[in-house]
C-alpha cells in the first residue's frame, strides 16, 4: 500500500495481489473448523468412485473416468458432463483440491486440469468406506452373503 497524492487529494495505491492475498487470509481467518464427515454420509456411488480414484495419486478428469471405469469392469461409467458436476461439487465442499501445477508439464496437456483428495476428502472416503463395510458385515449376519472363510 502507498500514500499518493494529486491535485490536493490523498489516496492510497493498493496493488491487485495485495488485495488477493488480504481476503484469502481473512477467508482462511474466517474459516470454520472442517465439518465431520459422516454429515456427508451416506455419498452417491459416483462420487465415492471418484474419491476412491484420487485416493491413491493426482489424476485429470479424463484419467479419473479411465480408472473408475477399469476398477468396475466397465460396469461404471461416468459421463463427462457427470464427472464434471460432481468435480464442481467436490471442489465446493472441500473434499478434493485442484492443482495449481502440472505433475509432468512437458509430457502433458496444458488443458488438462489435475485434482487430489483432501485431508477432509480422505476422511469422507474412509468414513464412507467403514459405513458399507459395515453394511455387507449385516448382509452376511442375516445370510444375503456368505460369511467369509
């Protein structure tokens, strides 16, 4: 910030990024502790796939759809128009993160956009992940499935 004066007037000359840093830092201030993640229970199949797909690496959407669909033999696929909803909405409530930087620039598609799992995402998943764990441990309690041996 810098006093500047002309024709009789005082005035301060704030630059853009000072401004952007300023209310990212109040933002951040301001911000309340991370919801629990069982409020986000239980989760749409497609978007627990797309955690599951983040949870081991960084990955773009495209290569997202690729591997939701090889992990359920083809049995899942997600459209791009709903792969990018449901981006929108996790990036929204904090559950993935997208990448300010590339992983490999030079190998790699300017266009494409690459997204991780957050802290918070991680433990939605893990919260999710528990939750049907323990729906398949009531569906072998009562005989819908076989115990395993």
């Amino acid at each position: 910030m810098k006093l500047c004066e002309a024709a009789g007037h005082k005035y301060y000359l704030i630059r853009y990024s000072e401004i952007r840093y300023s209310a990212a830092m109040a933002l951040r201030r301001s911000k309340p502790e991370d919801p629990a993640p069982e409020s986000f229970l239980p989760l749409h199949k497609d978007t627990f796939h797309i955690l599951v797909s983040l949870a081991d690496r960084d990955r773009h959407g495209y290569s997202v759809m690729q591997d939701v669909s090889d992990r359920t033999d083809g049995a899942v696929r997600l459209s791009p128009s709903t792969l990018y909803g449901a981006i929108k909405r996790l990036l929204e409530q904090g559950l993935i993160e997208e990448l300010s930087e590339r992983p490999d620039p030079e190998h790699d598609d300017e266009r494409r956009r690459y997204y991780r799992l957050s802290k918070l995402g991680r433990r939605v998943a893990k919260a999710e992940a528990r939750r049907l764990e323990r729906l398949l441990a009531d569906a072998r309690a009562t005989g819908l499935l076989p115990i395993k041996k």
